[in-house]
C-alpha cells in the first residue's frame, strides 16, 4: 500500500488540519475535529448538517458553505460519525431556527444521527436513498444514500438562505430524494488505510456493476464493457425505477469515484446524454467530477434528478464552498 500520509492513526486529522487551513476563509474546525462548521453564520437560518465516513471527500465537508451546509460531521474512513459529532455541530451551528440533518442510508449514519436528533432541540431529518443497484446490503436497511446526496444538499441549501422553514426544507429534500436515482460501476476495488489492501478483489478484465461507495458488491460481476454499454445499462436501470417520473427536464450528474480521469468521466456523461435525450428527457443541467468518491477506486456513478421550475432555480442559485462555486 503506498499512500501520502504520516501515519494510518493520525490521516483523518491531518487531512481535517489541512483542508480548513486551505480553506479558513469560508470554514472553522470544531474542537476535537468533531466538524467542519461555515465560518460565518447566518442569524435565523435553519442549518444543515451532513456527514459521514471519510474517504468520501470532497462529500461532506467540501460542501459546506454559503448556499449548501453549515456543518459536516467526518467519521474515520468508512465508519459513521459519532452521536456526539453530530450534537456539537447542531449546538455550535443552529442560530434559533432549528437543524434538518441531511443523512445517507447507512445503519451506523442513520442510527447515530437518529441518536443526536433525540437529543438536540429542534431538529428534522431527510434520509437519502437514491441507488438503485440494490435494495439491501450489509451496510443499510433499504436502498444506500449515494451521489444524489449531493443533490439534496445543494437544492435545499439554496432554499436555506432563502430563509424557509424548518418543515418546508424537509419536505423539499424528500421531495429531491424521491426525484433523484443513481447507479455506480468500479473498475478497481479501493485501499483502506487501516486494512492495508484493497477491499475487494476484480480481475484487470472486470467490473462491479452497482458497487456502492464503500465497496460494497453490486448486483453482478461483469467482463469489461465500452463507455456507452456500461452507460446503456445504468440509465435503464435509472429509468425503469424512475417510471412515470422519467419525462421532461433532468440534472445529468457523473460522479468519479477517485481513480478515474476527467476525461473518462466525461466520456460517460456524453453517452448517458445521449440515452437520455434519446427516450426524450431534455438534460438542462449538468455536473461532471468526482465529488462522492470512494479513496482511490477507478469507477464513477450516473444520477439523474428530475427538475421542475422550483429545482431548477434552488440548483442555479449562487453556492460558495470548496467543492462547489458558482453564481457569486
């Protein structure tokens, strides 16, 4: 295992040190590296909080700021934050208009976010389960919270610093969810740092359709395939479950897994356009990068998000994070 760190004790802490001090004119850090807070609150606003296992990055704590999250909770390398993460940052974030957490279906996330929100004061929550690769595995009940999450948290962000309520942003992120689906392919496992080899072990002629981001199993082993069938296969997958709701406007969203080029990626998203426009979904919006990533796997996901007017301008509206910027 070759890996740019001191040592598998002190990476996520390390990492968290440089990331704020890269970054200290938007972020704060909270004590004990608890989270990533925004460094300037906005006084009546209902913040949101994410988080989850590193190894995701840049999800969570490249998202917060204006216009996305006020907090993010990072947990050690594919482990869920701790109750406690999660209190502190509602504590140190909620200015008197309450906190909804934005949570991926995962047990341990759902469970210890569950555990903070009984404890803190006013607080909602969205639980985020847009693959469509599997119902179950071992790390959720139901389907797992992936690249969509990202999705979520940017349209109900913008409606945040729009100043709705606590009640409204909650039903605006279902109502983001329920519009939202994702499918995801690796062609390499990834390295966890404490394990020291990779998770999983694929053939140089293989790939994992439907992997999730910690390198759970998807739904089946498969010889290698061309860009536009292994695209072909996923938007079907996305359609079938989308349905009725699979017309009219659509974010198009590739997502790299942290091994795979931009140029790979975006030979993806040129295929995937290409289908959908094809079962006529006109693709008015569009993300290409690796913002959900899963250490150092070669692979990416597809999501699409269906968009009426109400999307489509919460998505436009102006975001200043680390990961994202646009429309200041």
């Amino acid at each position: 295992m070759k890996k740019l760190m001191n040592s598998v004790g002190t990476i996520l802490t390390d990492s968290l040190d440089g990331f704020v001090a890269a970054h200290g004119d938007i972020l704060t850090l909270g004590d004990e590296h608890k989270f990533v807070r925004r460094k300037e609150l906005k006084p009546g606003k209902v913040a949101l909080i994410s988080g989850g296992g590193s190894g995701h990055e840049p999800l969570h704590g490249g998202l917060v700021g204006f216009g996305m999250l006020d907090a993010a909770c990072p947990g050690q390398v594919f482990t869920s934050p701790t109750p406690d993460q999660m209190l502190a940052a509602a504590q140190a974030v909620d200015t008197g208009a309450g906190c909804l957490f934005i949570v991926k279906n995962y047990e341990g996330d759902v469970m210890n976010f569950e555990m903070a929100a009984e404890m803190a004061d006013n607080v909602a929550t969205v639980i985020t389960n847009d693959d469509v690769a599997v119902e179950n595995s071992s790390y959720t009940t139901g389907r797992r919270g992936v690249a969509g999450t990202l999705v979520v948290e940017k349209i109900v962000g913008a409606a945040a610093e729009e100043g709705r309520d606590l009640a409204a942003l909650k039903a605006l992120g279902e109502k983001v969810n329920g519009a939202t689906r994702s499918m995801g392919v690796a062609l390499t496992s990834c390295t966890v740092p404490a394990a020291g080899k990779p998770t999983f072990d694929i053939g140089e002629d293989e790939m994992e359709f439907g992997v999730g981001i910690h390198g759970e199993p998807g739904r089946r082993r498969d010889k290698l395939k061309n860009a536009d069938a292994i695209a072909e296969e996923i938007v079907n997958a996305i359609l079938a479950d989308l349905g009725d709701m699979a017309k009219g406007e659509a974010l198009l969203f590739v997502n790299g897994f942290g091994g795979t080029p931009a140029m790979e990626l975006y030979v993806v998203y040129n295929s995937a356009r290409k289908l959908l426009e094809a079962k006529g979904i006109r693709v008015t919006r569009s993300l290409v990068g690796s913002y959900v990533t899963s250490l150092d796997m070669a692979g990416c996901s597809i999501t699409v998000t269906m968009l009426d007017a109400e999307t489509t301008k919460l998505w436009d509206a102006p975001v200043h994070t680390s990961a994202l910027r646009w429309g200041m």
